[in-house]
C-alpha cells in the first residue's frame, strides 16, 4: 500500500516535470509529442489514483464488517446440547423480543449467523439443521420426539 502512495506521488512529480519542460520547447513537433506523453502519464496517474481508492474503499468495508461481526459474536455463547453436540445459543441478556435460538458452530467459525432449523428426514426423523452449510444434529433425540425443548433453555 505505501509502494502504491509512493509510486503515485513519483506520477505526479514526473507530471509535473514534463510540463514544466514544455514550457522551453520552441519546436511544434517536439512540443506535440511531448503534450501527448504528459497526457498519457496524466490518464496513468488517474488510472493508479482511482485503483488505490477502490483498494482503500475495499479495505474500509473489511474493517467494517470485522467491527460488526465482533459485535454481533458477542450476543452468543457457546452450549453443550448433549451428545457431543455444541452449538452457539443467543445470551438471555441478549434476547429482548428475539426468541432463544441455536446457531451453528462451523457458519458461527466463518463469521456470519446462521440459525439452527428443525427438519423432518425420511428414515432418520426429526434433526436440526443449519440452512447455510447443510450441517445436521440431533441432540437429545428423545427429549425432541417428546416435544420437549429443554435443550433451548
């Protein structure tokens, strides 16, 4: 990133010696040809100013999204569900009107939320699944077989 600042203030100096040596040309020609090599450089500089805008507004959005996950991350903590099962359930401090809920370990790892969805699996029953990366579990099978939820408790 500072090779690139650097790069572009060297465009700018050399820009700015190119027209002022235009200054002492007295031949047409050669002061035509020297006018097209400024503008050339002109449109590279330009060129090299709008690329390190873009990378600094890609890094502004990185920075933002880091700050708003870290955000978000802190309203989970992690939860046995029993038989080795874990999963991230939303702190009771930090529910207000949002009902309790389970997010998956492996999208919770890859910085984003994803809630735990029940599904009904032909041959194996009822399962929880995450909607994102398809991850299934089933913990405390009886209890869910039972309608009971104590797991979200």
């Amino acid at each position: 990133m500072m090779m690139d600042i650097a790069a572009g203030a060297g465009a700018f100096k050399a820009l700015y010696d190119s027209a002022k040596a235009l200054k002492d040309i007295n031949d047409g020609a050669i002061r035509n040809a020297a006018v097209i090599e400024l503008q050339e450089k002109i449109l590279a500089a330009q060129a090299a100013q709008s690329a390190l805008v873009e990378h600094v507004r890609q890094l502004e959005e990185k920075v933002r999204n880091f700050e708003t996950w870290h955000t978000e991350k802190q309203r989970y903590e992690l939860k046995n569900l029993g038989w080795g099962t874990l999963a991230y359930m939303l702190k009771p401090a930090m529910r207000g009107t949002e009902p309790p809920h389970w997010v998956c370990t492996n999208c919770y790892g890859k910085g984003h939320i994803s809630i735990i969805q029940c599904s009904f699996v032909q041959g194996m029953g009822q399962r929880q699944v995450c909607p994102s990366c398809k991850t299934q579990i089933n913990p405390q099978a009886d209890a869910f077989e039972n309608g009971e939820t104590k797991w979200m408790d």
